[in-house]
C-alpha cells in the first residue's frame, strides 16, 4: 500500500535540514520513499491532508503494561 502524507510537519533534531519544515512524505510500502515540496502520486494511493499534522521520532505508548496475565 501507497501512502502519501500532504503536507506534514517534521519534527527533528535541530541540527537536521528537515527540522520544522512542512513536506508531503510518500509511503511506498512501508517505507519512506520520498519527501519533498509537493509529491504527485497516482489515484490508487492513500492521500492523509489532516490539518496540523506533525510526523517526528520515537512515538511510543509509555502506559502499556506488560505485567503476568491477568494484571
């Protein structure tokens, strides 16, 4: 599956060119394939264009419990 993100802003390390720019981030397959101003894709992608959208590193769920069954 083909995702493309419209529009996003990158949160990044600082010190990295991408940092707090707005990009459309193409997903081909899982994997980021491209990111640029403005991508053109074809009718069979995904198109996600939220309002506010940001994309950045490390998102993780901090409240999962991985505790003995039936905790």
């Amino acid at each position: 599956m083909n995702i493309l993100l419209k529009s996003a802003l990158i949160v990044n390390a600082p010190n990295k060119d991408l940092h707090l720019k707005r990009r459309d981030i193409f997903i081909k397959d899982g994997v980021i394939d491209k990111i640029a101003s403005k991508i053109k894709t074809t009718s069979s992608t995904k198109i996600v264009d939220l309002k506010n959208l940001h994309v950045s590193l490390g998102w993780f769920d901090s409240s999962v419990c991985f505790g003995e069954p039936g905790v």
